[in-house]
C-alpha cells in the first residue's frame, strides 16, 4: 500500500487496530483486515467496527487465506465490503 501513494498505519493484533481506527477515525479510509489476528481476530474486529455508526461506512477488507465459503460469508455477514484471498499482488 506504501509503494501505492497510502499513508499506512499497522497493528499488531485485533484490539491494537480498533483503538488506531477509534482514535484516529477521521483520516481512516480502508482498513485491510486479516482473519487471524491475536487477541482479537478480524471477524471480531470487523464486528466490533460495525456497531460503531460513525464507522458504518468505512471500507473494510478481510485479507486472508481463509478459503473455506462459510468463513467468506461470515465476514462479509459481519460487514466486510470485500474478501481478498492471499497470496496477491499490486496486479491482482
């Protein structure tokens, strides 16, 4: 995302990425979401930013390589805009 002109903020786990997104929700545009994240996975994250209603257009992308349909529909159940399998590139 760097090498395309975005200005990055990175978390460590799920909880780190909800108080970055909370605290700094005015400059959030698109936050890319792994299923597996500790302390709070990106199913719970996507949830957890979804009951917020000052967030409730925020364009969120679960980036995983969770392949299985029921995990696909839950997250975009949950309120993900989008699904992207890894791996992929700049061109995909």
């Amino acid at each position: 995302m760097r090498e395309l002109g975005y200005t990055v903020r990175e978390a460590v786990n799920g909880k780190d990425a909800l108080k970055i997104i909370e605290s700094e929700r005015a400059s959030v545009d698109l936050v890319l979401v792994d299923w597996n994240m500790p302390e709070m996975d990106g199913l719970d994250l996507v949830t957890q930013l979804r009951q917020d209603p000052e967030l409730a257009s925020l364009k969120l992308i679960m980036v995983t390589n969770e392949t299985e349909m029921n995990r696909i529909v839950a997250a975009l159940e949950a309120g993900a805009n989008e699904y992207l399998m890894k791996p992929f590139t700049k061109a995909s």
